[in-house]
C-alpha cells in the first residue's frame, strides 16, 4: 500500500498459475454458469449453482460461459489486491500476442515503479538535505520533525488520496485515475526539485503522494480488467515488482547522485519524466471495456454507445481490427452476465459491517497483519536505509547510498523466492519464520548501536536478515491475508479499511523515527521495534489461520464462523 503498498501482491503468480489446471479455453470477461464442479479446486466455491459476485468493487475480469463450468466468487481489488479467478472449468486460452499487452501493463505499471523510487529516492535525498556541503541551501538544519515531514509527506498524500478516491473510483475510471496520478507525480516531482525553501518541498511530497494513492488504486485494477485472463495473476505479480524496481532505482539513483551539490533535488526531480511518460501512455490507451459495460448497466449513458466503445476499446487492447467480430461477441457476452450479476447483488455491505460478527474477525486478523507489517519498523528500515549504514560507520555518503543499492537487489531476489514458494509452503510457515527473523535482525541492529558498534558490518548483515525476512513474510502474505480472509459482502469496505490502515501507520512510523530515535537513542528504538516484532510473532502463531488450498467459501464457512 503503503506500500508496501508495497507491496502487496506477487503471490498471484502461484494463484494464477499453481492452483489452475489446464483450460481449453477463457475469454477475459466471465457469465454465470449453472453446472457445479464435479472435483474441488483451490480458490473456487463448490457448493452453490450461483454464487454471488460484488462486481462493482471486483476488476477480475469476466470470462465466458461454457456448459460444465462454475463461477468463483471474487476478491475485491478496489484497494490494490488481485481477485481470484473467474475461469470456466472446461474453456480454451484466449489467444492473444504479447505485444499487444505490453503497453496496457506497462503504463499502469510505471505508477508502481514510481512508488517505489520515492522510497529508494528518500533514503539518500535524506543525507543529501541535510548536509551542510551538499544540500546547497541555506535550510539544511532541519530539526528531527521536519525531517519526518519530508519523509512522510508523501505518504501522507497517500493516505489521502487512497481517502478520496474510494468514493469516487467508479465515476473517475482507472484510465482517468492514472492520468491525474501522473499529473500529480509530475507536479510533485517537478515541484519537489525546485523547491526554493521547506514549505514548497512539503507541498509536493504531499503532491506526490496524492499521485500515489491514485496509482495504487488505478493500476492494479485496470491491468486486471483489461489483460487476458490466464496471465492476469502474472501481470499483477509484475506489477508489484515494479515497485520493488523502483526503490532500487531510487537507491541507484541516490547513489550516483549523493555526491552532488544539491543532489536530493535531481533524485526526486529524476521521476518526473518518468511521470511523463507514464501519462502520455495512459492517453494513448482506450478505457477499460469492463468498467464501460459497468457504467452501461448502471445507467450512467447510453447503453448502445458505451457498448460499441467498450467493443473499441477490447479491439484496441488485443490488437484486433476496429469493431471486429470476436471483440463484439466477447462484450456482448459480458454485457449479459454484468447484468445477471447486477440484478443478483443485493447490497453491497455497510461499513458498519465490518465490525460485526465474522467481518470483525476477519478484519481482526486483516488489518492487524498489515498494522504489524508497520509498525515493526519497515518504513523506517527502507526510508532510512542510507542514515543507517551511515551511523553504522560507512561515513561517506557515497558509501551508504552504494550498499543501499545492494539492500535493494537483495530485496529483489527475496521478492521472486515469495512468489515461488507461498503457495508451496503455506501462509503461517511464512509468516511466522519470516516474523521471527524481522525480530532478530531489529535486536541485531540493538546490539550494533549498543555493543557492537566497531564491527559496521553487523548493521548491514541486519539489514539483510531485515529485508529477507520481510519479503518472504509481511510483504507478499499479509495482503494476500487480506484478499482471502473478508466475507464476500464486506469485502470492498474491508479491504478499503486495510489500505488505510497500512498508509495510516506507514506515515506514522515513517514520521515518528527521527523523533523517536533522537529521543530514545538508535539501540533502544530499535529495541522496541523487535519487541513490537515478537508481539506480532504471539498475534500471529494465536490468531492468523493457514488458508492455503482453501476455497473463498470454504474460508468463511470453516475459518470466519
């Protein structure tokens, strides 16, 4: 989200992919079929001739009704979290070129990379700001809170635009959203860089982080609705390591950049023509066929002229000629099971829901999974990976920011191995090995500031152990945790609590450090977060449930009651 955004959700690849046999044929938009499964598969109910869908907050994309298949309920996606499938049981593969899904992904996908950079980009923008011989500027003695409102800013324009645009996201469109994401990346970017004095700075990390929570929002969901449904999971997968790529641009970029006068104006004013380019590929791209069916059934236009540009825009997306048939048969398919969808959803659940009955335990184990994803220290370890290699006695600058770039790709490397193994090993396996290890490395680094303090390498060995540990546990699990764990009829406002309950404790983290670590020293800052860590390890041994194998239904039926 925040994210961790960051991150959440390389494990669609295993979803997409380990879970799902074979199937001769999917269409990327799905209908009802009446015929249950005759064997159990991972992630699809069983039970039921319909099952109930919440289209409005869900962006998995329909696929076509075939005799012998089954619907799955959904995953809501609106916050950032891939949906589960809705592949028919006995369908062919969608034919499709990989070259035209390129620039659909790619494009949405930037606004992850540049969520990323901003958190690799901070850690030596940090140094660089308040050197007296670098920062060039007659403000660089900034106090520890100033210091956390730079840091934090733009998570607090996350957190705000995540806010705004829950109730709007409809209404916007993703191609809309992650144009004005753009926009306000390349205005934050732009504004950060020629900041003349502390105000100006502020207002466009805040700027910024506006651009964020748009993104965060849009980019999943139009990757999800617009590309062929049996390599959804990978894009989204891809997507979230994009936002890995960029923090380790943002560390390359730092590093490379560190030494200049003024050098934290070029590593945030760096993402602007990153920014550009995100927005004009936007423009160039259609809308989402499966959010104009949506807006026509709603009644928000004309029912034929939404149609013919949701056949357009599915024309534009494959490749096709303008119009042609195979596109006008898929929409024409959709258009019916939106419809049947849209008559059989009842209500879409109130907020008050989530705190009652089995949504209060799922929301328990939900948010406190991505509450303890922050407040265990991992904004701070990131944003201030280069201050702390510098404490830790690489006193060149150059130095710190270089073996961030090697924190980076380690986090990289750890990001392929989550993929490969959640699903293999199990949820709680993960977690809780990955829990204990955050705990050690946050002791380690106690230790360091405390005991070991002539052997710097202990800090980067921590900050390792850190990031390893993060990315096999929190990282991916806890929003897959979220995605799985909420009941169908709250699981829009759920997830939608999640995310701001993630990017509220990001920013408050990201902003207490420096105060924090000035108040109580690095070693018992960092003595706390390990506690902090084995409390989350007891929350999670006690309260988080092994969901892995298990159908939606079979989560609310046997996890939830």
């Amino acid at each position: 989200m925040a994210c961790s955004a960051t991150t959440q959700l390389l494990l669609n690849f295993e979803l997409s992919h380990s879970h799902q046999p074979k199937r001769p044929y999917s269409l990327p938009l799905c209908s009802f079929i009446k015929k249950p499964r005759l064997s159990p598969k991972p992630f699809f109910s069983q039970s039921k001739d319909y099952t109930k869908i919440n289209i409005f907050s869900s962006p998995s994309l329909f696929s076509r009704q075939k005799p012998g298949s089954h619907v799955a309920a959904q995953s809501d996606y609106s916050s950032g979290e891939e949906a589960e499938s809705l592949l028919p049981d006995s369908a062919y593969q969608e034919p499709f070129s990989w070259s035209s899904v390129i620039l659909p992904f790619l494009f949405p996908a930037l606004g992850g990379l540049l969520f990323g950079y901003d958190i690799g980009a901070t850690s030596g923008a940090t140094i660089s700001l308040q050197s007296p011989e670098l920062s060039g500027t007659t403000w660089f003695n900034l106090s520890a809170i100033q210091l956390g409102l730079v840091v934090s800013g733009s998570l607090y324009g996350a957190l705000l635009g995540s806010l705004l645009v829950y109730p709007i996201a409809d209404s916007l469109g993703r191609r809309r959203e992650l144009l004005i994401a753009a926009l306000l990346y390349v205005l934050g970017g732009v504004l950060t860089a020629f900041a003349p004095g502390l105000s100006v700075l502020l207002v466009g990390r805040l700027l910024y982080g506006l651009g964020i929570g748009l993104a965060m929002h849009g980019a999943p969901l139009y990757i999800a609705e617009t590309c062929p449904s049996q390599i959804r999971g990978t894009l989204i997968s891809l997507k979230e390591l994009f936002i890995v790529l960029g923090i380790l641009l943002g560390y390359f970029v730092g590093s490379f950049q560190i030494n200049a006068v003024g050098g934290w104006r070029y590593m945030y004013g760096c993402s602007a023509p990153v920014a550009l380019l995100m927005g004009l590929g936007m423009w160039s791209l259609p809308p989402s066929p499966r959010w104009l069916i949506l807006r026509a059934v709603q009644g928000k236009g004309s029912l034929q002229e939404l149609k013919e540009k949701a056949i357009l825009a599915l024309s534009k997306l494959r490749g096709r000629a303008p119009g042609d048939a195979a596109s006008e048969k898929q929409i024409e398919d959709t258009l019916i099971s939106v419809k049947s969808a849209y008559m059989e959803q009842e209500s879409e659940g109130n907020i008050l829901e989530v705190f009652q009955g089995p949504s209060l335990k799922a929301f328990i184990i939900g948010g406190g999974l991505v509450l303890f994803q922050q407040i265990t220290g991992q904004p701070s370890v990131l944003y201030y990976a280069g201050p702390i290699l510098q404490s830790a006695g690489f006193s060149a600058a150059a130095d710190a920011t270089r073996l961030s770039v090697v924190v980076g790709l380690f986090k990289l490397l750890m990001t392929w191995i989550a993929v490969a193994k959640v699903d293999d090993l199990g949820r709680r396996p993960l977690l809780i090995g990955g829990v204990g290890g955050i705990a050690l490395s946050l002791f380690l680094l106690c230790a360091y500031y405390k005991f070991l303090g002539e052997f710097p390498y202990v800090a980067v060995a921590a900050l390792l152990l850190y990031v390893s540990c993060y990315q096999i546990s929190f990282g991916p699990i806890s929003w897959l945790m979220v995605s799985e764990i909420f009941p169908l009829r709250t699981r829009g406002k759920g997830i939608s609590l999640a995310v701001l309950t993630n990017f509220g404790s990001n920013a408050i983290v990201t902003f207490a450090f420096s105060p924090l670590k000035e108040l109580l020293g690095a070693e018992n800052l960092f003595l706390l977060f390990g506690g902090i860590a084995l409390i989350s390890l007891l929350f999670v041994a006690l309260y988080v449930p092994e969901t892995k194998g298990l159908s939606l239904e079979e989560i609310e039926s046997k996890i939830l009651k």
